[in-house]
C-alpha cells in the first residue's frame, strides 16, 4: 500500500491552476493559515505575512517563528497528542521532512513550478519542497575593519581579533554547527580554541549579524550571511561568501502542507505563492533553475563550499551531531541566555479558530 501510494505521489502532476483560482478556494475555505517557521526573532516573518495578505485580501495568514529544532519537537507532540496547529511546516531541520514523510504525516503536493525546482531542494514524492536558499557564513563591517579586512575566517584565531566577533552559539543551531565543523576539518582545533577567546556567542543565527550591521562588532559569524559579489559600495557590511575559499553553509529551507491541516486550500496557495516567479526573483539566491542568481554570482550548488549535500547528510546522522555538539562545547562553554524568539509553549498560533 504505502508502494503505491509512493508510486502515485511521484506521478502527480504539478498544480495547473492559477494563483487567482487558488486564492478563491483559500477565501472558499475561510481564509485562515497557519505557517511554523523556522527563524530568529518573533517578527522574522511579518514582511512576509504582509506581502501574503496583500497579495490576497481576505486570507489571513499567521506565522509562527521559532527555532526549527523546538518547532520539530512541537509538531511531533501535537501529532502524538492529536493536536495539531500548523497547516503548513517552514523549518531547517530537514530531517524532520524525511522522517515525516515516512511516517505519513505529510501531504504529497507539487506545486506549480515544482519541475523547475533543482533536485537538490525537493522530494520527488512532494512530500516537502524548498522555496528559500539560506546561507551561513562571514561578514564584516567595513568602517570597523578599515584596511584590515579579513581576508578568511582562518585569521580570526589572530589575538588582534579579541573582542571584535560576535558568532551565534555553534552547539545551538545545526547549521552554525555544520558550519563550524567544516571550519574545524579546514583550519583544526587549534583554530577553534583561538576565535573563541575573540568572540563574544549569542543566541539567534542573526544576532551577529545585527551586531555587525549596527557597528558593535567588526565581524559576525556563523550565522545569516547574504550572498555577495562585493558590487555595492554603499553596503556597510561585507559578505565572505561566497568570495573566498572558505567553506560555507546554504540549504533550501524546506516547507511542507501537514496531512490533517485544517487549512489545506490555503496552504497550497502559500507554497504556490512562495515558489513564484514574483517570490523567486530577488536579492538571494532561487531554488529555481529558471531563475537567474544575483549579479556577480553563480547559481548556490554550482559553488562546492557550501556544502549543498553535506548538510542533509549532517542532519540525518543525529548521533554525530550530538557528538560534535558536545566537543564544541569543550571549547566555547554551554549555551547561555533565553531563545530570542522567546517561550511559546506546546500549541502557539492556536489561539483563533
């Protein structure tokens, strides 16, 4: 049965109708979306819920952020307790998506465009489909590092560098960590051991970045870095990806519809909103293959620092990951301080019918 059921969901056809027809059916069903996403900081996603609900008068969408690893914990306890708020699931712990998909829980879609997507950034099912590409990585304010720019991560282990780094806690978030041990197998413990005496951790993968940007700090790391060519003179920040050899991190941050979503018509409209052409076509890097990169760039998977299938690998093999977690913390002391998207509890976005 669950052959079958397989062999069917790989020869679906792509969703054939507009976005006009599929934010009818949205407004049909009562014009109401749940979104847990993946992310930093309580309003992350408030552009994107009013871009959506512009887009669409009368569908109202509510996204939920939080770190992906309690979003994961908290779908499972929902399903275990029958429960279940999001309609649709927006997370970096991609091998949530596999394991739910084993599981039957998700719903097997593919939206319009979805044979544009690079195989890299979807399941052939469509049990999950990527519609961002997220990078980690470096940058620096270049007011504060003058003409002693970095010209790789590998020199931040310099006594030079004391107090001038900010980085998100690698033992905090997955990516950051695979980030970190691509940098450690690069430059060795002994480099671990030196940037972490110059860097001040926090919570949150772009609170280093908010440092750097505000000018607190001359150089952020492990966290949210926006892929750069090094074309804008104005920009107050530099990006070091993906202009150096060192390694970075970018994965398609995967989004899935729930099986039992209460919301499964306005669901569809979000992921065939997100996988647009009009969503696609921007500053970062599409999912796209018919969507070009950004000035000066190649395409994300072209560049063989970033990891593309080294990170899905890395999330899967939760044994090592708790291993290299643990060895990390060696070096650079236990997590400190509250999650920066604040405490939400076992059911947040649960509160309107």
């Amino acid at each position: 049965m669950a052959t079958s059921v397989a062999a069917a969901a790989r020869t679906a056809a792509e969703e054939s109708r507009s976005l006009d027809q599929l934010y009818a059916a949205a407004k049909a069903e009562g014009g109401r979306l749940v979104v847990y996403a993946g992310g930093d900081w309580k309003d992350q996603q408030d552009d994107t819920e009013k871009a959506f609900e512009q887009r669409f008068p009368g569908v109202e969408v509510e996204m939920v952020v939080d770190y992906s690893k309690y979003h994961g914990a908290r779908v499972d306890n929902q399903l275990a307790t029958q429960s279940l708020v999001p309609d649709v699931v927006q997370l970096q712990t991609l091998q949530d998506f596999e394991r739910w998909k084993r599981q039957g829980v998700l719903m097997p879609y593919k939206p319009a465009g979805f044979g544009k997507v690079h195989d890299r950034f979807k399941d052939a099912d469509g049990a999950w489909i990527a519609t961002d590409v997220l990078a980690f990585g470096a940058a620096y304010n270049k007011d504060l590092v003058g003409a002693d720019a970095p010209d790789s991560v590998r020199d931040l282990a310099d006594p030079k560098w004391k107090g001038r780094i900010s980085s998100a806690y690698p033992n905090d978030d997955d990516a950051t960590l695979y980030l970190y041990s691509r940098y450690v197998k690069r430059f060795g413990w002994k480099w671990l051991e030196g940037m972490a005496r110059n860097t001040e951790f926090l919570r949150g993968s772009d609170s280093a970045g908010t440092r750097t940007a505000a000018g607190e700090k001359a150089v952020g790391l492990g966290g949210w870095v926006t892929p750069d060519a090094g074309n804008d003179p104005d920009a107050e920040t530099v990006g070091m990806i993906p202009r150096t050899d060192d390694p970075f991190v970018a994965w398609g941050q995967r989004e899935a519809i729930m099986r039992d979503a209460r919301h499964p018509a306005a669901a569809k409209l979000f992921l065939n909103w997100q996988l647009s052409k009009e969503r696609q076509t921007g500053d970062g890097w599409s999912v796209r293959t018919d969507v070009a990169p950004p000035a000066g760039l190649k395409r994300v998977w072209q560049y063989g620092n970033a990891g593309i299938d080294g990170f899905p690998a890395f999330m899967r093999d939760r044994a090592a990951a708790e291993r290299m977690r643990q060895r990390m913390t060696v070096y650079i002391g236990e997590v400190e301080g509250a999650p920066t998207p604040g405490h939400l509890g076992t059911h947040p976005g649960a509160t309107k019918p």
